[in-house]
C-alpha cells in the first residue's frame, strides 16, 4: 500500500467516525408534527444523553390538550435511539414506543401506540 493510500484510508476513517459521533448527537430540543387516527398532533421532545442513556420528556399537544411526560427506558446506541412514552388513557397508563435512526438533524422514528397503532413520524432538531 502506497503512502497516499494510507493517507487516504485514514482520512476515510476519520470522516466517517465524525460523521457517526455526530449521527448519535441527539441531546436538545426536537420537534415533530404528524398526523394520526385522532388527527394532528405536535410534538416537543427534549433529549439528555449520558453515554447510552436518553433520557427527558416529551409534551404532545393533540385533541385540543397538551401533556408532559417523562421518557423512559431510553437509549442512544450509535445512530439508533429508543424510548417509551407513557401515555394516561382515562385513567390507564398505555405505552407509545420510540424507535429511531438519527440522519444530521432529523430522527425518523417509527412510533408503536399501546400496539393499537403504528406511524412514521420524523423529529427535527429545533435551530436556536
């Protein structure tokens, strides 16, 4: 191998570990706006990372009402992020899973409501 093939691997290398360190960068405020069975709905999400931990909240307004929750289980493995929102159902806590590749300044999830649904959504980071 010649010394510009070295070179060149190893700016290959370099680039592409920038390019993954910041795929798994979701720490901050994203935002979202889907329609769904019960109509539109926005979305405010707030992500800490802390190594693979994510943990934060996400407020929904949807219906006329907003609500707040806490994330749980929630994990940032390389580009891969995942979580749970609770969801209080007249009374019934119902689980709406989060699974996601992050791509720059989007997240395209894939959203399981209690296993009564399904929806594509995508999250965009929110520009100060």
């Amino acid at each position: 191998m010649t010394r510009w093939e070295r070179l060149a691997m190893v700016v290959a290398l370099v680039l592409g570990l920038a390019g993954a360190a910041r795929a798994g960068d979701v720490a901050g405020t994203w935002t979202a706006e889907f329609d769904s069975q019960i109509g539109v709905q926005k979305y405010t999400y707030v992500f800490e990372v802390d190594g693979e931990t994510l943990t934060g909240t996400a407020e929904g307004e949807r219906m006329g009402d907003t609500a707040k929750v806490e994330i749980t289980d929630g994990k940032v493995v390389g580009d891969k992020v995942t979580f749970t929102e609770m969801l209080d159902f007249q009374g019934q806590q119902l689980p709406i899973t989060y699974e996601g590749t992050v791509e720059g300044d989007e997240i395209k999830f894939t959203r399981n409501v209690a296993d009564f649904a399904t929806e594509e959504i995508v999250a965009r980071r929110k520009k100060d």
